[in-house]
C-alpha cells in the first residue's frame, strides 16, 4: 500500500485496514509454524511494513488535526533540514606544569 493511498482513507478506513492487515500477520504466522512453506516468505515483513505507515499517518493527523484529507494529487517540495544542533561544550581546563627540581 503506497503512502498516497493510505492518506487518501479516513481514520475509521485505515483503522480496519490495520486490522485486516494483523488478521493476515497471524494468518500467515499460522501457515508458517505448522511447517508448510509460505508463498510470498517476504509478505509478513510487507504487511509490517503496512501497518507501520498507517500508524505513522494517523499519528501525524492527531500532531497536526488542522490538516483535512486531500484527494487530490499534489506536488510538494518539503525542505527537510537534517542539520544535527550543535553540542554545548565547557571551556577546556588548562593544565598546571609541575616544575622539576628540588623539593623542600
């Protein structure tokens, strides 16, 4: 399922589509542990993968509810600033010579 398609759904659609997506998880989960040899070996990870989106999705609509369900296809360039903040850091101590010699 592609990213446009899941926000094309409602919270109640992509809500039934996480569980028809669990319900096939432990369906193939069931195949697997019985000892037969699944047809697609990468669909559980596909399906995870799946649920993952949803859930990211719906939880960008309660971040950000302002947000309305669009239908329509539009483009978007998105600056994405993945520039790290710089640490504060202490001043250095500087170090004390000891003097070599004699001691009184």
């Amino acid at each position: 399922m592609k990213v446009h398609e899941v926000r094309e759904l409602n919270n109640e659609q992509a809500v039934e589509k996480i569980r028809e997506f669990r319900t096939e998880i432990a369906r193939e989960r069931a195949l697997q542990s019985s000892g037969s040899k699944p047809e697609n070996p990468g669909r559980i990870g596909a399906l995870k993968k799946n649920i993952a989106r949803i859930l990211t999705i719906l939880h960008e609509r309660t971040l950000n509810p302002s947000t309305e369900i669009k239908t329509e296809k539009k483009e978007t360039k998105v600056k994405v600033s993945t520039a790290v903040p710089k640490k504060e850091t202490k001043p250095k101590a500087k170090k004390v010579q000891k003097k070599k010699g004699k001691e009184e």
